[in-house]
C-alpha cells in the first residue's frame, strides 16, 4: 500500500480512499456473490450514482408474462448501495419507496440510482428502473445509512479493509 492509504476511525488502512469510483464499484462486484450470480453489470458510474444492468432470464417473470416485481427492486436497492460504493460511502437500506409505474415485458432492465443528499450518516437516493425499450418500470425514493464497516453481513472487504 501507498503512503495515500487513508485509515478510518478506528486505525484501519483504509484502500478504497485512493480508488476511483469504477474500481470501487468492480470491487464490490467481485465480492457480491448475489450480484455475480444473478448477471448484473454496471453501465455507468459516478461519484454520485450508478447505472446498472440486468439480463432477465425466462424463470424471473410471473404467470403474467412480465418480470416479477421482486427484480426491479432487487436492481433498484443493488444500485442504490453502490452509489454508496461509487462515493467511497458504503451504505444499506434503511427504508424505501417503491412506485411500479408500467410493467416490465423486455429482456433487459436497467437502474440508475443517483444520491441527492446526505446529512451526518444518512443518504437520500432516487433510482429509477427501466425496460430495455426505456420505459421506467419502477421508480423508489431511498433513504439508507453509511457503514464504515458492512458488519451484518461480515464482509469487510467491501468498505476497503
């Protein structure tokens, strides 16, 4: 590790202060065995946001033929984290809002999640969900806390650590 290594609050050499945002973000993939497994990549990252993309395969749609509303959301929170991770701020969900405003018929569906405000440990997000023809299928309003460390799941490779 470089001199520039950062360390946290408790001492720790902190390697994810000198990544950018893309590298964070690849990090986190390369340790998210849901994310890996399920196909998600991401499209576009920024400091503040993420967009991601998710093939949808035939065993994720319900009797109706359209994607299960369970996906969207999945895409949706997963984005939302790794804004979270694109700002060098892990964070989970504390709470959300889901409105489902079309369903999701494609083969494909994207989410972009952009952070809007942060105040002490607490995020505000909004991430849209959209088909492969553009349309929002969904849109949540996200509110979520920053981790240093992602303790609930024991995986503190994912703050940097």
């Amino acid at each position: 590790m470089t001199d520039s290594v950062q360390q946290d609050e408790s001492g720790e050499q902190n390697e994810s202060a000198t990544q950018t945002p893309r590298e964070r973000v690849q990090h986190q993939i390369d340790h998210d065995a849901a994310v890996q497994w399920l196909g998600i990549e991401f499209l576009e990252v920024e400091e503040t946001g993420v967009t991601l993309r998710l093939p949808v395969r035939d065993e994720m749609r319900n009797g109706f033929g359209i994607v299960h509303g369970g996906f969207p959301y999945l895409l949706a929170d997963t984005a939302f984290a790794f804004s979270g991770t694109a700002a060098g701020t892990p964070m989970v969900t504390h709470q959300s809002n889901t409105t489902y405003t079309a369903p999701a018929k494609g083969s494909v569906l994207s989410a972009t999640a952009k952070i809007l405000h942060r105040y002490g440990r607490n995020v505000i997000c909004d991430v849209s969900v959209r088909d492969d023809d553009g349309t929002v299928v969904a849109y949540l309003s996200m509110h979520g806390v920053v981790s240093k460390k992602v303790a609930s799941t024991g995986n503190s490779k994912l703050a940097g650590n």
